[in-house]
C-alpha cells in the first residue's frame, strides 16, 4: 500500500545567522500491504528517521517525533485490467 505522509521538517537556513525555518512536506512511503492500521503510524515515523528528516534542532533527538506528522493518507490502488 501507498500512504502519503505530510509532516513538519526543521530545514537550516543561512539568512541571519543560520536561524532556520519549519517547513510542510509531503512523501510517499510504500508500506506492505497486509501491515495493520496501528503499526502505519510507527513504520512512518522509521520511515522519516531513516531518511534523516528532523522535526527540531534538538541533538538528543534521535527519532523522528509522533507530534510533527500532520496527517497519514492511505491511497487508492487503481488496477486497469482489459
């Protein structure tokens, strides 16, 4: 299945000395199909720490945080079939 995951990302910003800037993103993550609802939540949020997205500048943090995601959409599967 593919869910499209909208988050917050702390990215740094070199404009007044380096003082950085949230910002909204969006990705796509490719889960399996047979996963169940409650474990969508975790694999997204390994999903964004793998890819070394951080939600602040805090260096204690080592994962990405539960409250930076905004929303979890599960996309429809279209199969065209003759």
């Amino acid at each position: 299945m593919i869910v499209k995951v909208k988050f917050i990302e702390m990215i740094w910003d070199n404009y007044q000395g380096a003082s950085g800037k949230p910002i909204v993103r969006s990705v796509f993550a490719d889960l399996p199909n047979d996963i169940r609802l409650d474990e969508i939540e975790y694999r997204v949020l390994e999903i964004l720490t793998i890819k070394g997205i951080k939600r602040t500048y805090n260096p204690m943090e080592k994962s990405y945080p539960y409250d930076g995601i905004m929303s979890i959409e599960i996309l429809p599967i279209i199969n065209v079939g003759v």
